[in-house]
C-alpha cells in the first residue's frame, strides 16, 4: 500500500506539532502562535475558509500578541505550497512580511535513512543532550550553527529546549581532533508517528565528505529504536538531495514570512 506523505505531514505534523518545543505558545483561531528565543512562529493547519478581511485580522492581532512578548524582535508566519487561500503569500507581502528562501518539506520512512557509510577515517558522530558535560558542548553546537547560519538562539536556549522537551529532542554532533564539524537534531513529535530532522549544519571545509549523511543516519537509527515511522525536514537547496538520496520525498514546500518588531 501507497502511503500518502502530504497526508502525513498534514495530520500529524501541523498546528500543535509544530509548537510542542516552544518557549512558550497559544491558540488564537485557526492559528498557533509560538516563542523561540527572541523569534516567533505562526502556523496553522488550514485557514481554506478564511478570506482577506479575516486573515488580515488575525494579523494585527498576531502582531500585536508578539509585540507584547518581552525580549521577540521577529516573528515567522509559516506557509505552504499547496495550502489554501492560494493568495495568502501575496496577502501577507502586500501588509509588510518579507519572504525569506523556499524550503522543500521532505518525508519519509527512517528506516530508509538508518544505513549510510561510516563517516571519513578521524570523525566520530555522537549523541551529546544525554552527557554530563552537556552544556558546553551545547554552547558549542550553538556557536557553530551560528557561524553557518548567519544567526542563532546560543546555547542557553538549546539547552532549554533539551530540558523543556523532557527527552524527546536529542542533539548529535561530528567530531574531527575535538571539534564539532557537523550537528544536528532529531525532534521526536508526542502522540504521532514522527521525528523531525533540525538544525543540520557542517562547516564548509568539511561538506562533501558524507558527514551530515552519517550524522542523519544515526538519527534515524536512535529515532527507528524510539519507533518512530517517519522522518520529516523543511530543508534547504544544500541538504535537499542528500535527504532525497537517503531515502526521504519531497511532500511540498515551505516559505517562511517575517515580521520584524
């Protein structure tokens, strides 16, 4: 039998899936508004029934709920390709959100993800939420993704997400003489089927040597021991096709909005 991934995604994997993680986070109308560090994150399993009077409503009041959270400077209304009203993207540039890069959401068996080669001679792939040392190897991470990112929550709020999700986030990492080269989450979503793929970042001089392959790979593993079904990632244009050769399958995309406070 077939599985119907967009189904998948659509049913367990939107509205309170997408916020158990939070800081912080409500329900206003069909949307679910959330905190991380100082950013935000609107999401919402379908606003099909709503026309533009009514969305731009829940805007203002969205803006308005962020603008009273203490220290969120941006917040990010989280759309998707197949979603409905097919105008909500014009809707949202046309009141002042500013559209950041399309990611490809990618869905699929992590048994299919559990095998990959062992990573180069000198890079070991660990899990590291589960050790003593564990706050400063996470301050690590943090400063590491940073640097690839652009930007970053540090490792005060990692840890906190670590310890608000009593388990259920755990943080791998590549190393190489000592260094994390590569990281990566695996977040293990209550009362489904899924575990979500976050927060994958190597560090340019060590891409493309199948590190962040292996470094999926033991998540897939710890997540298949878990009896987790499915492994899901809102990826980029880099990670794409290594998820795509491990065995995971593009179900749509997303398009992050920003808001700017």
């Amino acid at each position: 039998m077939t599985v119907d991934l967009l189904a998948v995604y659509d049913h367990q994997l939107r509205g309170h899936a997408e916020v158990v993680g939070a800081r912080s986070w409500d329900q206003a109308g069909p949307l679910w508004r959330a905190t991380y560090g100082d950013r935000g994150l609107v999401s919402y399993r379908s606003l099909a029934e709503l026309d533009r009077a009514a969305v731009q409503r829940l805007v203002g009041e969205t803006v308005a709920h962020f603008a009273a959270e203490e220290g969120v400077t941006s917040f990010e209304w989280k759309t998707r390709g197949h979603d409905q009203p097919a105008e909500l993207t014009t809707w949202l540039a046309d009141w002042g959100f500013v559209p950041e890069e399309v990611e490809t959401v990618m869905l699929g068996e992590a048994a299919a993800l559990r095998d990959a080669p062992a990573p180069p001679e000198g890079v070991a792939v660990r899990r590291i939420d589960d050790r003593p040392d564990r706050a400063a190897l996470l301050d690590a991470v943090a400063d590491m993704q940073a640097g690839v990112f652009g930007h970053g929550d540090g490792g005060a709020e990692l840890l906190a997400r670590v310890e608000r999700s009593e388990g259920g986030t755990e943080v791998w990492v590549a190393e190489a003489g000592g260094t994390i080269v590569s990281a990566g989450r695996l977040e293990v979503v209550p009362d489904t089927e899924c575990a979500g793929l976050w927060g994958g970042a190597t560090l340019p001089e060590w891409r493309g040597r199948g590190i962040y392959r292996a470094l999926t790979a033991a998540r897939a593993a710890s997540a298949s021991a878990r009896r987790v079904r499915y492994l899901h990632s809102d990826c980029t244009e880099m990670s794409r096709p290594i998820l795509e050769r491990s065995g995971l399958r593009r179900v749509t995309t997303s398009t992050p909005y920003i808001w700017t406070l």
